[in-house]
C-alpha cells in the first residue's frame, strides 16, 4: 500500500508556483529526472524524458485542477515502469498492472481506494479506471471524472471463440513453416543486412516491431485470410533471438518465437480482432 500524502504537486497552483522558478520555458523545468514541467497556454504539462528524442507528454492540468492524461497508450506502455514506479510522487494518482497492456489508476485522496490512510493496490487494481489517453481526474478529490468499461468485461463471446479458432491455426501455419526450414531461407539476407547496417544492434532498431500499429493490423489480415506472406515469414525469423551458448539461429528457435511474439501481443491483436466491444482504453 502506498501512502496518500507523497505527491510534490497536489493542485494547479502548486505547478503555478513551481513553474515561476523556470529558467527557460522553452525546455521547461525539472521534476524528477525522468520528467519535466512545461506551461502550454493555461495548462500545464508534464513530460516524460525522451531518450535520444524529444520529451512526450504524459499529463496536462488544468486551472480547474482537472489532470488529463494526454499519452497514447502505446507510448505509455514503453515507459510503464518508471510511470508505475513514481507517478504517485508527482501527482495523488497511483498506476498499477493489471495484466499485459491493461493499467489501472486511482486517485490517492479518493477514498474508496484508501486503507488506514494509505492506498489499497489491490483495490486500484481491481477497481481503478483503466487507461486511455484522455482519462481524467479531479485533483482535489481525487475521482475520476471519465471512467470507461474494463477491458475484460466487454469481451464478445463469439468474436472470442473465432479468435481463438483463428490464432491456433495461424500459429500452425507459421510453425509449419518453421519445421520445414522455410524460415531458414531468410538467415543470409538477414546477415547481410545486419552487416551492411554496421552490426546486430544497429539492424535490430531498424526490424519492424510487432506491436507496431502497421504491423500488428497486417498480422490480424493475414490471420483472417490464413494468408503467410513473405514479410511476415522474415519477421519471424527477424526476430528470433540467439539462445545461450548458440551461434546460429535453429528451427526450434524460431519454433519459439512464434509462441512468444503472439504471447507478447496477444491483448493488442484481440483488440484489433473485434474480441472486446467498444472501449476508449486500447491502442491507436
């Protein structure tokens, strides 16, 4: 449980006040070290540190201390652990895991989350609102003022059952594949591209990601037509990681890989299947 009274900014005019002390407004000022604050018009807005980028913002307030979370899911979710790990320590708002790519988020000064005077996570978890970009809270009570259905609630059994039907088979298709080595055609192109890129770590930045929203849409088409394209046979074994002690990519490798890439997506293809009606919480 987490104590309620641990946030540095607690309504509008604490960011007013603190902004007064900025040096340059056009970097804004620090917060933490993985966050600083800016003023855009009346509001302000807090943004998450960028690594080698530019700085994305995660929350705006108000002058009628209402916090907007203004970050697309899909960014948040690269960011989770510094987020889960320290939002309650610039703002009365806790965010806790519910499972992969599900979050849920309660004010601290509500108290249908407090506990003896701190913060139930358990209770966060299981009836906080879930994220969206655009979620809103009232600072000063804490109450979310936009909460949607969760996720999980709003499952279509049919659309589930065809789901389920459809990724075993398309799962098949591609290990299939794998077993007949037809994924192995791909390892001399890949280590030719990875050597003209300058190296294994520069190449991976540039391979496709497969929760990329592109990406993530062509591989629930190619499930609902059972279709295998080249792109997505090299995908796969784009991906595939070296186990320990290995030298070169096997069969089994890549067998695995399968497994993990729809394990690790397995939330953001069922949104894009239509196997959850209609909710704001889900990726762009």
């Amino acid at each position: 449980m987490y104590s309620i009274d641990r946030a540095k900014f607690k309504t509008y005019q604490d960011f007013a006040l603190d902004f007064q002390r900025c040096r340059n407004v056009s970097i804004g000022r620090p917060i933490k070290n993985w966050c600083r604050l800016y003023k855009d018009g009346k509001d302000y807005v807090v943004k998450q540190v960028g690594w080698r980028g530019a700085n994305v913002p995660l929350f705006k307030v108000s002058p009628d201390n209402t916090l907007t979370f203004v970050m697309p899911l899909e960014n948040l979710l690269h960011h989770t652990q510094t987020v889960v790990s320290s939002l309650y320590r610039v703002v009365p708002i806790t965010i806790e895991r519910k499972r992969k790519g599900i979050y849920a988020l309660a004010g601290m000064n509500d108290e249908a989350f407090q506990e003896e005077g701190r913060i139930g996570w358990g209770k966060v978890k299981s009836q906080g609102a879930e994220y969206f970009c655009g979620l809103q809270f009232d600072l000063i009570t804490g109450q979310c003022l936009n909460k949607q259905p969760h996720m999980m609630d709003t499952v279509i059994p049919e659309k589930r059952k065809q789901w389920l039907r459809d990724v075993k088979r398309y799962k098949k298709g591609l290990k299939v594949r794998a077993k007949l080595g037809a994924l192995q055609g791909f390892l001399p192109a890949i280590a030719k591209e990875e050597a003209d890129a300058g190296g294994g770590w520069r190449y991976r930045r540039t391979v496709p990601k497969w929760e990329a929203p592109d990406i993530a849409q062509h591989v629930v088409e190619c499930m609902r037509t059972e279709d295998y394209p080249q792109d997505i046979l090299k995908l796969i074994a784009q991906t595939t990681q070296l186990g320990w002690g290995n030298d070169t990519i096997t069969d089994q490798m890549m067998l695995a890989n399968v497994d993990a890439v729809f394990d690790k997506c397995s939330l953001q293809y069922r949104k894009l299947y239509g196997v959850f009606g209609e909710t704001l919480h889900k990726k762009a």
